[in-house]
C-alpha cells in the first residue's frame, strides 16, 4: 500500500497542500480528481521525491519512501517530456536502466510496451520525428518500462484519441490486475475515472474534500432521487405520501427526493394508480455531479 | 519483483550516455578537426623557422677572394656552423647588382665590406676575422715563421664555457610548448564547461529532467553530466595532444629530448582539475535557466573569469614569475591555466605547485554541495530565470 500522511507544502505564501492524506492499496486503481490549481501534481510530486513536502510522510509497504525505493516507482509528469534527439527505444532503455533494470531485460520490455502501446514507428525512430500522440505513449512506456512496483501517472490520458484512451485504460487495468501493482493518477475526464477507478479521491484547496469508492461517494453524498415518468399523472399526486418533494422536471417526468425513510415502492403504487407508468428508477449521479456538489460546498 | 538495493553509481548510466551522446554529434568532429588545423598550423609555422633559424649568407668577392674563402672557412668551422656561399664577381658593378637583386648579402673589395642597406652582425664579425687572419699569415710569411710555431698558434686551448645561472634548457621550444598547451587548455575548459551548462539547459527545456529526478538524485546526475562531457574533452584532448607531440617530431619543430610529453602530461592532469572546478560552476548556471538564449547571461562571470585567466596565462610566457602570474597560478580561478604554463616554463617552485593543487582541489570539494544544492533548487523550476537565492532556498 502506497500511504500518503498529511503531507503539506506551501510555495511563498500560497499553501497548496494542507494536510493531504489517501492511499493507494495495491491491486487497486485510485483516481485522483480537483480543479486545476487544488494541489494534484503538488502531491504526485512530492510522492516522486522530485519536490519535498514541509511536513508530512510518503509510506510505501509501511515504510518510508527513500530514493532507492522510489526508483521502483513509475512515473508519468505533468509536465512531458523526453530527449528529443534520442531514439525511441534508447531512450526507454535509458531509463529503465537508471532505475536498476539490466540492460538486456530493458530492451526487450521496451520493445514489447512500444507494441502494446501501439506506438507507430520504427523504434530506432529519433523522439521528435514521432506525433504528438505517439510521443504521449513512448511517455507512458517511459512509465511502465521497468515493471514499476506502484504507478503514479499525472494526467495520462490527455492527449490521447479514444482509442489510445482505450489502450491506456486496459494497461493500467492489466498492472492493477495481473501484478497487484497499486495505480494512481489524475484526470479531468471524469466518465473515465468512473469507469476505471476502484477508488476516486478528491481534493480541492490543498485539502481531500471525499475519498471512497463511486458507491461509497454516492451514498455518502448524493440525495435519493427518483425519476418517474407517468402520462396520465395530476400534478402534485406524489404530495400525499410524507418525505418526499419535488427535486426536478425532467422532459414530461418529474425527480422526486425521498427521505430516509420513504419507499420507492410506495411511490411507484401509487404512480401506477395514476396511470401507465412510462419510466421509474433512481438517479445516480455522475461523478461529475458528485464532484460539483463537493466543491460547491 | 527486482529489488535494487542501492543507486550509488547511476551517474556512470548518465556519464555514458552524455558521453555518447556528444561523441557522436557533428560539432564534435568539426571541434576535433579545427584543433587539429589549428595546432597543425603553429607547429608547421614553427618548423619552418626552425629550419630557417641557423643564419646562412651569400658572399660576393671582387679580385683575391682570400678574406672571403677564409671567412667561409671560419663559418664551416663554428658551432652551430654558419655556411657561407663564396660568390666571385670580375667587377665592382656585377657586384653591386647582386647586391641590389639580394643574391648576396655583402661583398669583399680589397679591404672594403660593402652591404646593401646593410651587413649581418654575424657576417662582418667572420669577415673581420678572416680578414684579419690574412693580414697576420702575411706577416707570419714576410718573417718565415715554421709552419709548427703556426700551428701552435692558430690552435689554442679554446675556452671553457661557464655560467653563473644558467637558463632552463630548451627555453625557447618550452615557451612554444607551454603557449601550444595554454591554448588547448583554454578551449577545452572553456568549450566543454559550456557544454555541461547547455546540457543541463537542453534538459530543463525538454521537461526531461523531471523523469530523470524521479529516477535519481540530483547529485548523481550533475556528477554523471559533468564526468561524462568531462571524459569526452579529455578524450579530445590527448588525441589532439598526441597528433600535435607526432607532428612537431616529424617535422623537427621540436627535439625530440624537449619537455613535449611533459608538458602534455601537465596539461591533461590541469584540465581534470580544472574541469572539475569550472563545470561544476556552469552546471550550477545553466540550471538557472530554461533557455540557450539565456545562456549567455548567466555564464558572463564564468566566462570573464576563464578569459582573464588565458590572458594572464599568456603574460606568464614572457614573464613567468611577475606577480600577477605567481597569484593566478596559486587562486583557483585561474590556476588551471596559469600554473602548467609556469611549470612548463620551470618558473615554479615545488612549494606554490603544491599551494595551487590543493588550493584548486580543496575549492572543487567545497563547490560540489553548493553548486548540486543550486541545481537540485533550480532545475526543476521550468519557468523563466530563477535567481540564486530562491534555488537555494527551494532546495534542502
């Protein structure tokens, strides 16, 4: 398990982070979600040891994070960035090797990732002849081409058309999967963080505002909302039934929010007595929602 | 899983590859091949005024060619040997146009010595004594003196030659060796420190370095950039070295018992230190920026302090031992150019020598923290100049 302890940093006179605490166990996929600005990379640096924190702990196995074992850590910056006159796979087999991996291991890892990752080109091909696109993958292979034992990715999926997006998503699954390696990163796109994420984090302000999984975020933050659609319905006919009140109109439909205590399946009885009930089923909220509600707040 | 139990020794990864890297680059060979004609140059110029060094004249005679032969004779018999050319003319005017188109340097006539504009030092003292050896055998005749008591005469015990302080020996071929030597030092510290400061530059430009310092320690990949370029100008360096040493031995611009290899010694044990002294200094600067163009800015210091230094350098062929020249050779700052002259030159006593290599040794140990401290600060701000005090304190 990757632990992150109440890590803080100010620059100047700007606190970025106040406290940041998550972690990340292995096997898992972790999503970590904010505004630009709230202290993303901040935190995903000073995880790296590319930038130290005022105060605070990096525990990884339940101890300390020091510069060797941090060379088993994978990678991606915010900031991309390769030699751009070294040749692709080189340059993987640069890297790998500062991290401790052989030479002959790291060669044919970066051979095989440039595949997986369907990086176009000859890997002989010098960084600045490839596309934007392509140079985003050999970046994400410079991540994975020492088997890393925790991945920590700031924004990996930018960038990407949808198909890499589809790629990327199935690696970091396979590492969380196949070898039990803890995943973090960052992202804007949130649909995708649902999808992929065991686990979403978010932070806002330099402070984790939520942290569980979907479900757990929904139950802890989303109101319980129902949407009904029935035709022949009066105006008001849900009125009668104590805790529950008019949260939306939808398009013909109305959402109701319940209460703790009221049942759906009242509701849905006394629908059906109105008439030919067209559509009933609860409103989940996307995590962008979910998101905005916290942040709001 | 593979566990790496430690990471000391990943700036050879980094050395290697900056070494690499450069070596195969254009301007690398074009560097090498413009040493090499440069140092060709110098060493060809100086054997050709080897060559031409030993005087030779031309001497025109008009009637009894005697004082001229005798003075030709004379000249064979000098050490080095001056060769003089006898020329006979039937007058006056075939003489003096050879005077006028330069085929002799001067002519006898009768008891005369005429020049052009005028006469070689050397040449009117072998003439006036061979002129006077003609008028004493003369006499030596008019009196019938035995040819033995002649020869007794004409062949007395030379001279011992001594000196109360005597100069280095080879002095002048040394001088030559020690200006070769300060300017190959000069481009090597100087292009090869620019070099690790546009590296560290390209590195911060291209993002790289922030993979890199999740990798390894700031330390270690300042130590891998600087041994790494550092090799590869010392690398340069004995190949330009060797070609120059093989060179003025076939061409006799120096002698083969000269310092040459010494010199060439010194210069490759100075330029380590140096390097060392000096890239650590561009390493810490070039991390202060995000661009080659803001290159130049913070360098200035760095440059001016090399430049004066090859100035002084310089100064110390003529005058090794002017007080300006015992300081630069003994300060830091300037001791890697300063001092091999001075040695080469045999101007230095053991006891500065020893004062200078620990003095510039000494401040390289002491730089190291400083300048990596600089660098870890700074090399990760991405963003225009960062100014010396901020890096400082960004780092800890």
């Amino acid at each position: 398990m990757l632990e992150l302890i109440d890590l803080r940093r100010r620059f100047d006179d700007v606190v970025a982070l106040d406290g940041v605490s998550f972690e990340v166990p292995e096997g898992r996929i972790v999503g970590f979600v904010g505004r630009n600005g709230s202290g993303k990379t901040t935190t995903m640096r000073i995880a790296l040891g590319v930038l130290h924190a005022d105060a605070g702990r990096v525990l990884w196995r339940g101890r300390p994070v020091d510069p060797v074992t941090r060379r088993r850590f994978g990678y991606m910056p915010e900031e991309r960035g390769l030699y751009p006159k070294m040749r692709v796979r080189e340059q993987l087999v640069y890297l790998a090797r500062l991290r401790g991996t052989p030479k002959g291991v790291a060669r044919s890892r970066a051979t095989q990732l440039l595949e997986i990752l369907e990086v176009v080109g000859d890997p002989n091909d010098r960084m600045e002849t490839l596309s934007l696109g392509n140079q985003q993958r050999v970046q994400l292979a410079a991540a994975l081409v020492h088997e890393p034992d925790v991945l920590v990715l700031d924004e990996p999926f930018s960038g990407l058309d949808p198909v890499g997006v589809d790629v990327l998503a199935e690696v970091l699954r396979g590492q969380a999967r196949d070898r039990g390696v803890p995943v973090v990163f960052s992202s804007h796109q949130l649909e995708l963080v649902e999808r992929l994420c065991d686990e979403v984090v978010l932070i806002d302000r330099g402070r984790i505002v939520a942290r569980g999984s979907i479900r757990e975020l929904r139950a802890m933050r989303a109101r319980n909302l129902w949407r009904i659609e029935v035709p022949a319905a009066t105006d008001g006919w849900w009125e009668v039934v104590p805790g529950v009140s008019l949260a939306a109109r939808d398009d013909g439909a109305v959402v109701l929010e319940l209460d703790g205590d009221a049942d759906p399946q009242r509701i849905l009885d006394l629908a059906r007595a109105e008439g030919d009930v067209a559509a009933f089923g609860p409103v989940r909220p996307s995590l962008s929602e979910l998101f905005r509600e916290v942040v709001a707040e | 899983m593979s566990s790496v139990p430690t990471d000391r020794g990943t700036w050879r990864l980094v050395a290697r590859r900056d070494f690499w890297v450069r070596i195969r680059e254009r301007s690398f060979l074009i560097s090498t091949l413009i040493n090499i004609a440069v140092i060709s140059i110098l060493v060809l110029a100086r054997a050709s005024s080897a060559v031409g060094s030993g005087p030779s004249f031309d001497l025109g005679s008009v009637g009894s060619s005697s004082i001229a032969t005798g003075a030709s004779q004379l000249g064979h018999d000098a050490q080095p040997p001056i060769p003089i050319q006898v020329h006979a003319f039937p007058d006056q005017a075939a003489a003096n146009a050879a005077l006028r188109d330069g085929s002799v340097d001067a002519v006898v006539v009768d008891n005369q010595l005429i020049g052009f504009t005028d006469i070689p030092d050397v040449l009117s003292s072998l003439v006036q004594a061979s002129a006077r050896n003609v008028a004493v055998t003369a006499l030596l005749d008019r009196h019938h003196v035995p040819q033995e008591e002649r020869d007794a005469a004409n062949d007395p015990t030379p001279l011992t030659l001594a000196v109360l302080q005597p100069a280095p020996p080879h002095r002048s071929e040394n001088a030559a060796v020690a200006f070769v030597g300060v300017l190959l030092l000069y481009g090597q510290l100087f292009g090869y420190g620019i070099w690790v400061a546009s590296g560290v530059i390209e590195e911060k430009a291209s993002r790289v370095v922030e993979m890199l310092l999740s990798a390894i320690r700031p330390k270690q990949l300042l130590l891998g950039k600087i041994i790494g370029i550092g090799t590869l100008g010392l690398a340069q360096l004995i190949v330009i070295s060797s070609f120059a040493i093989g060179l003025a031995f076939a061409t006799n611009a120096i002698d083969v018992s000269s310092s040459a290899f010494g010199a060439a010694g010194l210069v490759i044990g100075w330029f380590i230190l140096g390097f060392a002294f000096y890239a650590t200094l561009f390493a810490a600067a070039g991390s202060l920026v995000t661009r080659m163009e803001e290159l130049q800015n913070v360098i200035v210091p760095i440059n001016l302090t090399i430049l004066v230094s090859f100035f002084i350098s310089i100064g110390a062929l003529q005058d090794p031992n002017g007080r300006l020249q015992v300081i630069a050779s003994i300060l830091p700052t300037s001791s890697a150019l300063a001092m091999p002259v001075r040695i080469v030159l045999g101007a230095a006593p053991a006891w500065q020598i020893v004062v200078s290599l620990v003095a510039l040794v000494g401040s390289t140990v002491l730089l190291v923290p400083f300048a990596a401290r600089l660098y870890s600060g700074a090399v990760l701000r991405t963003r225009g100049r960062v100014r010396i005090r901020e890096a400082w304190r960004a780092a800890e």
